[in-house]
C-alpha cells in the first residue's frame, strides 16, 4: 500500500443545476450514500481502506453522473446500485477496472 491514507478515495459528483444535465439528476447523492453503506458493511471503509466523499461539479456533465476513484484517477460512470455493486467488488475489493463503466 502507499504512503496515502486511503487505499482509494472516491469523489461522487453530487452537483444539482436549475437547468441541463447534472449528476444529482441521477439520485448521484443516493448512489454515493448506498456506496458507503456497502462498504460499511464489508468492513472496507476508513483509514488504510475505502473513503467516500461528494464533491461539486467535475465538468464531465456529458457522461451523466460519475465519480472518480483515487489515486488511480480512474473516471466512472453508474446507473443503478447494481453498477455500484461491481464497482466495489471489482475495483475496490479485486483491484481490476471496471471496463464497461469508465469515462476515457
């Protein structure tokens, strides 16, 4: 592991815009609160291991809601707790990309 205090931080766009495409459209923050309450419940979240924290605009608002993944600066995108599921288990618990969600 490196010197980081987390083995992976994650950045959940979270921003609600009167008008136009936004992350917060997609239930962003309900996604990042379901990510959080999973790896919870894995026992994978604090020091050393997973934190998760919403942030405003990232200015990718084409790509619907995202998230990147620290410090690999890997870009995601998520529809549904479903593809927050794989992303735990493939890149946060198995270290692989998760190559059908990423943002190039």
């Amino acid at each position: 592991m490196s010197d980081s205090h987390y083995s992976y931080h994650i950045f959940f766009c979270t921003n609600q815009r009167s008008e136009g495409n936004c992350c917060q459209n997609y239930q962003a923050q309900e996604m990042r609160d379901y990510l959080k309450q999973r790896t919870k419940e894995l026992g994978i979240i604090g020091k050393g291991k997973v934190r998760a924290n919403t942030a405003g605009c990232m200015d990718r608002c084409q790509y619907g809601p995202i998230m990147v993944i620290y410090p690999e600066e890997t870009w995601y995108t998520f529809q549904n707790k479903s593809d927050i599921d794989e992303i735990i288990t493939e890149h946060l618990q198995n270290g692989n990309l998760v190559e059908r969600l990423l943002i190039l």
